[in-house]
C-alpha cells in the first residue's frame, strides 16, 4: 500500500491483490451504510488530529495512491530564526506529503452523518516515511521490539474536563465545568460516547466522573501494538466531536495540570502474546528480571523522556508533587500498587503485571508516549539494567541523576538532547524538529 505507482498488470503481487480485495470490501461497507465521505486523518505532533474529507466516489483512487496534504499541516511553522538548521532550513513547509491509509484502522463514524474515517501514515512524494512522523515513529520502535522477540500489551487512562456552554463575561470566553456529568448523569451524552467510540475502535474498559469539576476517567481496554495509540488518538478526536452536539467542549489541557494526566499501562509479552514477560506469579507482588530492567530503562532515561510525557509547562506542574521542597528536579519514585508514583506497580487484577507510566499527561501525543516509553524500557533491557547497580552508579557521578525529572521544559529539552539512547530511538531529524519546535513555544509564552 506505501508504494505511489502500483503495477496494475502484475496482479499475480499477493500484496496487491490483498490490497485491492481490501479496498473492494470497505467499499461494500460503504455502500451498505450509505457512507458519502471518508476522513483521510493523521495526527502532528501535538497529537491534534490533521485530515482531508473525501467524497466515497474518490476512495479506491486516494486508498491506493494516498491523499496530497501540505506538509506544514503536519510540520508546523518554526521560528524564523531557525532556519541555520539543516534540516528545518530543507524542510519546505509549503512542499506536499502523502497520506497513505492504513486500511485496517477504516471505521465508520457513528457521531457523524455518513462519514467513515481512516488512519494515515505520512510520506514524502518520493515514498519515504516523514521522519517527523509520531505514528511512524513509535510504529518504528514496536518493530524494534519486535526483532528482540518481545512485544507490547498496553493501554492508556485518560483524565479530562466537560465544560458547559461557553459564555462571553466582559469580551472574554469563559468555560464553566460542568460539574453535574457524574455517572448517573446526562447518560444520553456518555452512552453515545461509549457505544460510539467502540464501533469506531477506541475500546473504552471504563468511566467515571472524577475528583476535580466536571473531571472524568476514561480507560481503555489493553490492546497489542500499535491499537493502543491508535485508540487514544480515535477517542481526543471523538470525545470533542461527540461533546460539541451536546453543547459541551471536551478538553485535555488544563492551566494547573493537575486534572489532565494520562498514564500508560503497559506490559511486556512474548512474539505470540501469550505469556506476561513482567509476571513472576499470579497475584504475587514482584517483578520479574525482564521487568526490573524495563522498570531501570524507565528511570534512567526518566528526564529525556519527560518532555515528551509533558510537553507544556502546565502539564509539568503536577511533578512538584514528587517532593515538597523547591528544586529544579525531583526524584521519579516508583512501587508497588502506589498511584502516587511516577511509575506503579500493579500486580493486581485479571491483566497481570503490568507498569504504569504517570509521567504522562493527557495533553501528550499518545505515539510519542507509546514510543519514548518503548525506547526507555527496551534500553534497559538490552543493557541489563537494575536500580540497585543505578543507585550506586549515581553516588559515582556529579551528572543529572538517571531517576530525576526536570520541573522545567527547557531544561527537559535539554536532558533529551544529551540521551544518546533515546536521540538515536526517536531519530536525529525527530528530535532537533520537537526541540526547536518547543523552545519556539516558550518564547512565544514568554511573550504573551
């Protein structure tokens, strides 16, 4: 499906004839329900969704040759001053990509009339994948798993606020939480959001109202690969669209921080997902050796991976609550069934041990995440990690701590910058594009 010119003659190709059956059937589908328009959607790299409608009569055309889509959608617009780097001076913000479909994610929208939408992977015009691309990036480090013999069960939790109908106090918008969406509430609202989400492949485990203001909890149900992703990605869309016809907004961002975290739980299995690589025993409080080097992975590269988890300066607020004193870091503890730590141990339940990563806010693209924890865990066990050996190794050097978290986003860009290991995961085109990005941002917040 990534190739631009298919060789229609050589229909004897097993791919091409997978494809174009594929593409047969999804048009059936279409038919059957009536579906007028297809949503060509990829993510940027805030995780906001990016896409192109079109008509149902084009899509056997755009699914095999994809969809033209200027690349500054995806890439967005830097610093001027930028452009001494090589690479952001090449990029061409007004050059096209392609979306390509990846037509096994094709869902029919149930919130929407007649729209059906498909999950893109972005390329050059030549073929070759946008390097900037979250989606190819942690697809990228899933085949790196892949090839170590291991792969990923994980799921993310979602925390964020229902605002009522905004209303203009004095020319300013404001937002008021609607602070009555509790379970037994408005139960039109969430049984759509539920019902929907399903049919169109986010799998929502649970929900619930939460602790903060028209604060709800959405989990997901553990998937392998790259669905987890997939499904976060589905619902940040979705919950807006499905908000909006109610007269709600749906947000992921908060100015505190403290009401939008977004962990991911996660688990290593083997090739054939059948046996928990982290489970030492049912219901027994331990890690295995293959867990506590994923866990040492996790806190040695705890402070590059954090501006990825966290990626404004209000999401990175809620890490104060690590210590109590006034630092420019503070130490990622972790333990067993303790959810105020920045990695939980949970050994209960019928999903076995798994890892949570509270790093991660729900403001944080859900690829990003799902990569950068892959890197960080896989690293540690490559390398044989454990805590007790990093503890020792740290009371030997003056360097940044492998456990700390930088309370500052500048000075987590510059801890991601310094970690060979995870610059050389996410690639070098990556991460020199998300650092000038980021510290463009601040400028800019600094100006406002």
């Amino acid at each position: 499906a990534s190739s631009r010119e298919p060789d229609v003659n050589g229909l004897e190709s097993p791919t091409l004839l997978h494809l174009f059956s594929h593409i047969e059937f999804i048009k059936q589908q279409m038919a059957r329900d009536n579906v007028q328009f297809v949503r060509f959607e990829s993510i940027d790299l805030h995780g906001v969704s990016r896409s192109k409608n079109v008509p149902s009569r084009f899509f056997h055309e755009k699914a095999i040759h994809g969809v033209a889509m200027p690349r500054s959608y995806l890439e967005l617009t830097l610093n001027p001053k930028d452009n001494e780097l090589d690479y952001i001076n090449a990029t061409n913000f007004n050059c096209d990509i392609i979306l390509n479909p990846d037509l096994s994610t094709f869902r029919i929208l149930p919130w929407t009339e007649q729209t059906a939408r498909v999950i893109c992977d972005s390329f050059t015009v030549l073929g070759n994948p946008l390097m900037t691309s979250p989606r190819h990036i942690a697809k990228k480090q899933l085949s790196q798993l892949q090839d170590n013999g291991f792969s990923l069960h994980s799921a993310f939790t979602y925390e964020f606020c229902i605002y009522g109908i905004t209303e203009v106090v004095n020319s300013k918008t404001i937002s008021f939480p609607a602070a009555t969406i509790l379970n037994n509430h408005d139960q039109t609202f969430i049984q759509e959001l539920i019902e929907g989400m399903y049919y169109a492949g986010a799998n929502i485990e649970s929900f619930s109202s939460s602790s903060g203001p028209g604060q709800m909890e959405i989990t997901f149900h553990p998937a392998f690969g790259i669905d987890a992703a997939d499904s976060a990605f589905t619902f940040r869309t979705g919950i807006k669209e499905v908000a909006k016809k109610y007269n709600y907004v749906a947000s992921f961002f908060s100015e505190s921080g403290f009401y939008n975290s977004g962990p991911l739980s996660h688990s290593l299995w083997d090739l054939n997902g059948q046996k928990n690589l982290f489970s030492v025993g049912y219901g027994v409080e331990d890690l295995s050796d293959i867990g506590k080097n994923w866990l040492s992975g996790l806190l040695a590269h705890t402070a590059a991976i954090s501006c990825l988890m966290a990626p404004t300066t209000s999401c990175r607020k809620p890490y104060s609550k690590y210590s109590k004193e006034t630092k420019e870091t503070v130490n990622a503890k972790w333990a067993y069934n303790d959810n105020s730590c920045a990695f939980n141990v949970k050994c209960h339940g019928g999903k076995g041990t798994h890892i949570e990563n509270k790093l991660s806010s729900a403001a944080a693209n859900p690829y990003l995440v799902l990569a950068a924890t892959i890197a960080a865990g896989l690293d540690g066990v490559k390398r044989g990690l454990r805590y007790d050996d990093m503890l020792q190794e740290e009371n030997l050097t003056a360097d940044l701590k492998h456990s700390s978290i930088p309370l500052k986003l500048e000075d987590a860009l510059v801890a991601l910058e310094k970690d060979s290991c995870i610059r050389e995961a996410l690639g070098e085109t990556f991460v020199r594009y998300f650092v000038a990005m980021k510290h463009y941002e601040l400028e800019t917040e600094e100006m406002d």
